[in-house]
C-alpha cells in the first residue's frame, strides 16, 4: 500500500482545530503530528492549508442492486457515495430479493464485492424470517433492519407480535435493531380520511407525526420489555425526538447503558413541507416532509446529542418513476452524495460545531455498529483505518444533478450550497479526487458483530 504523507493541512484533533500533519501506512493513520517533514512518503499530498477530516459512514443506504438496477447499483451508489467523502455505507435489505436468508444475502454480497470501490455492510431484513435471523447473524449481516413498522418500500412492514418476538431474538444475539417507526394503523386511517385529497402535501398528513410518535412509543415498549439494542431510522418529528431524549435522561439517571440511538436524514433537516411546491412527487419520501418547527427541533437535537448520527436514506428512483402522482409516485430520495457536503456547509454557517459533525458524520455510525472495534472504522486516531477527505471550506459550491454519480439523475437539494471534497482517501487509497479513481471491487466486506473470528 503506497505510503502518503498529508501536509500543509489543519485537523480536528484532541477536540479542537489545529495545523497539522498526518502519515499513512499500509492503509492506516500511523502518525498525526504538528510536523513530519522527516518522512519520505511514496505520495505527498500538500492540503494548501484545507481542513483533513474523517470520512463518512452512511449506515442507511439503498443501492437497489439486486432487482433495481436501472435506478442504482453497487458501483454507482459506491462512486456516487466516494465523490461525496463517504467511504463505508451499510446497505439495507428491501432489494429484490430482499435480503432475508442465506441465498438473498450470498447474492447480494457477491455482487457488492464485485462493484463496490468502498468499504461496506449489509443489514438483514425482519419479515416472515424470524427463523433465518440468527443464520444472517453468523453470516455477518451489520444489524438487522430497516425494521418496517408500517407499509414502505418492498412491503417488508411486519405487526406488532411478530415485530416483539424479532426483538426478543435480536437480543439474544446481542444484535442491533434498526427500527423505521411509523404506524401502520394511523397511516391507514389517515389515508383513508384523506383519499380525495391527491396533493402532494397530504403525504406529510398522511405520515403524521403521531403516525411516528405513536410507532416510537409502541417501540421503547418494546425495547424496555425485551432489553434489545435499538437504533431508530430517520426520526423526523419533535414528538419522537422528546420521547427518545426522555429515554436517554431516564437511563442516564439511572446508570445504566444506553440502548437506544437515532438517526436523522439530511432531507429532514434541510428540507421542509415548504418545498413541497418546488419538489412535488419528488419530496416524496417515509416519513415524510415536515414543517419548521420540526426541522428545527431535529437539528436542537442534533447539537445536544439525543440524535447520534446522520444517514442519507439514499433510495434513488428515476425520474420517469417519480414523475407520476403522489399515492403512485415511489417513496425515496437520493442522497448519498450530498450528506457530507451539506453537513459541511452548516459547520461553516455555524449551525453545528465541526467536532460535532464529525461524531455524527463518522465517530458515532461506527460505535453503533461496532465497526470501531472490528474493522478500526470512525475513529481519527493511530492505528484506525486512513478513511479520510480532504475540504477546502473556502470554496462552496451549488449542487447541480448532472454533477452527481447516482443513477437517479435529480437531487432533492438542487440549487443549494455545499461543500464538496477536494480529495476522498479509503483505507489509504486516493479513490476521488476530481473523478472516481477506484476501480470496480476495491471495497471490502466488513462483517458484522455475529461473523466468527478468524483463529491466529
């Protein structure tokens, strides 16, 4: 592995920012230090005085592949996530197949190790398969879910018994559950009480955010009873946020671990139902839109801990596919490439400090997975692994679709200001730096907690 020295940069390190130089060696960060103009690397990097971070882990993405591939495969998902400073995603199981048992997930992973130019994880799916979850533990899914609470994409939603005995399983394996929280009976009603209204905007009243609030109390239930380690998908509304941050303080006062983390998705904290007039079918997203008071809510959140960690939600569909109206138009967004620059540029308007980007963007996604202690991901520190991108905060810029890598050929966020990555650096490898330079299959497997250990 070629040797490179990263000069001339500055580094959040021992939690502030500072000039600094980083070594890397055999694919991992041996030395950072004020000064290592004594190395002879093979690749001298100078960062001309632009900031050195961690890249991102995306724990929540969709490449569509297999059974989706005009939408998204494993090498335009990964490109598309490389070009946006994000070298580890874990992927999610409503493919087709969806990733259930031990065939759907050997076929999902052959063909991920064949295309991806990252690192990666693959979750198993929770469905009519409670008897398959401890074959896809010792197989090395990453954790298990979306756990579907109510009907999305790929018709994976299970009810309520089957869903408390899931987690009664996923506990004795000592897996993690990662639960999409909206409830299947409130939407449904809802829908029904709203079935001539055909604007878009009925989605978000469709999903309410009781629909959400409601699912979440049902699950902390559930996770009381059962003691599972759970990690909520894409919270979105102010009524979960409370509840999960009620959660925290009670365990906190109480001594004892926490065992339930959340995400938030950058639709949710970047986008509002005031777009629904731009977006139309295409904000279509589960959950979906909210208004400001939540958005603002989330991001209170973000900053003072409750939420541990950012994830895309990456779901691209075509553009023919959403063109359609709001009850036929799919659900999902693409996002993978944009998570990081639009993190980025809410650090530099001072909307969240760059420590705490960081955590949510890389350090946190790792523990929860445990990606830290078995694969040496998230952590910028000796001997972790050399994921890391390269940003020039001076220069912003606007994201355009037809510069993105996805499939999908539209973004959500189009028009906005980001900050993209000059350079994106895997496991010491430079694989974008004004193009992807990667080459198909470069990413590696990275099993899950339940994978056995291979004997010295």
């Amino acid at each position: 592995m070629t040797d490179i020295l990263i000069k001339n940069t500055k580094v959040f390190y021992n939690n502030f920012l500072q000039p600094g130089e980083i070594l890397i060696n055999n694919g991992k960060i041996e030395r950072i230090a004020k000064d290592l103009s004594g190395s002879d690397p093979d690749l001298l990097i100078d960062a001309k005085g632009a900031l050195t971070i961690p890249a991102g882990i995306d724990a929540h993405v969709h490449f569509r592949e297999p059974g989706m591939t005009q939408k998204e495969d494993w090498h335009t998902g990964s490109c598309s996530a490389a070009a946006g400073g994000i070298t580890t995603v874990v992927e999610h199981p409503n493919t087709i197949p969806p990733t259930v048992d031990k065939s759907s997930f050997k076929e999902k992973l052959k063909l991920a190790k064949r295309k991806s130019v990252i690192d990666f994880g693959i979750n198993g799916g929770v469905t009519q398969n409670l008897e398959s979850l401890s074959l896809l533990w010792e197989l090395g899914v990453t954790s298990f879910g979306e756990i579907f609470m109510a009907e999305s994409t790929g018709g994976l939603n299970i009810c309520e018994e089957d869903f408390a005995e899931a987690m009664g399983i996923i506990k004795e394996l000592d897996a993690v559950a990662c639960i999409h929280a909206e409830d299947e009976n409130l939407r449904l009603e809802n829908e029904k009480l709203l079935k001539k209204d055909l604007s878009p905007s009925s989605h978000s009243r469709i999903r309410s955010n009781l629909c959400e609030g409601y699912a979440v109390e049902k699950a902390l239930e559930v996770i009381a009873e059962k003691g599972t380690r759970s990690h909520f998908c894409h919270i979105s509304t102010l009524e979960a946020i409370g509840q999960i941050r009620k959660e925290r303080y009670v365990a906190a006062s109480e001594n004892r671990a926490h065992t339930v983390t959340c995400e938030v998705a950058p639709h949710h904290l970047f986008l509002s139902t005031r777009d629904w007039d731009r977006l139309g079918t295409f904000g279509k997203m589960n959950p979906p839109l909210r208004d400001r008071r939540n958005v603002k809510a989330l991001m209170n959140a973000v900053n003072d801990g409750t939420v541990s960690s950012i994830a895309s939600d990456h779901a691209p569909h075509t553009e023919f596919d959403k063109d359609l109206d709001i009850r036929s138009a799919p659900s999902g967004v693409p996002g993978v490439e944009t998570l990081m620059p639009l993190m980025l540029m809410a650090v530099k308007k001072n909307i969240l400090p760059i420590g705490r980007m960081i955590e949510v963007t890389s350090r946190n996604p790792a523990h929860i997975l445990g990606l830290d202690t078995r694969h040496s991901k998230g952590v910028f520190a000796e001997g972790y692994d050399a994921d890391l991108i390269i940003v020039d905060t001076r220069n912003s810029t606007t994201i355009k679709a037809d510069r993105l890598h996805s499939k999908a050929g539209w973004s959500p966020f189009e028009g906005m200001d980001a900050i993209f990555p000059k350079i994106t650096i895997a496991r010491g490898e430079v694989i974008w730096e004004e193009d992807v330079l990667a080459e198909k299959g470069r990413g590696k497997f990275l099993e899950g907690q339940g994978y056995p250990e291979e004997e010295d």
